[in-house]
C-alpha cells in the first residue's frame, strides 16, 4: 500500500539536511495536507504558504523520490 506524500516525508524526521527540516516543518504544521497524494494540491498548498521550512524546491526533490519509490507509471 502507498502511503501518503506526508506520511513519506515523515520518515526524513530527524535528518540534519533540507529535508529533515521539511518533514520537521510538515509535522509541526497542523494544516498541512496530511492524506493528500496529489502532487498539484500539495504543491498548491506549499506555494501559497511561502514558508522558508516548507521550501518548494525541497518539495519537488521530495516528490521527485517519492514518486520513483511508489508511483509506477505502465
């Protein structure tokens, strides 16, 4: 079962880069979609909200691995 793009990010918790301060910022931000798995709503979310810890470029790399770790295109 593929989890969610939040639940993904979650496992990034922890790490001492860009993306353990993302999922840092996502766990702490109670708005954050947190059952979404789509990559426009999500990137729609991150882009209104203009936060330096939620960086847009960070998202894409984060959904860039997580799409090659669960989404199959056939």
């Amino acid at each position: 079962m593929q989890p969610s793009f939040y639940l993904y990010v979650l496992t990034f918790r922890g790490a001492s880069d860009e993306y353990g301060v993302f999922a840092e910022a996502a766990f702490n931000d109670h708005a954050f979609p947190k059952q979404e798995m789509d990559f426009e709503k999500i990137s729609l979310y991150i882009e209104e909200l203009a936060d330096d810890d939620l960086n847009a470029a960070t998202f894409d790399h984060l959904w860039a691995m997580y799409e090659e770790k669960y989404i199959v295109e056939y």
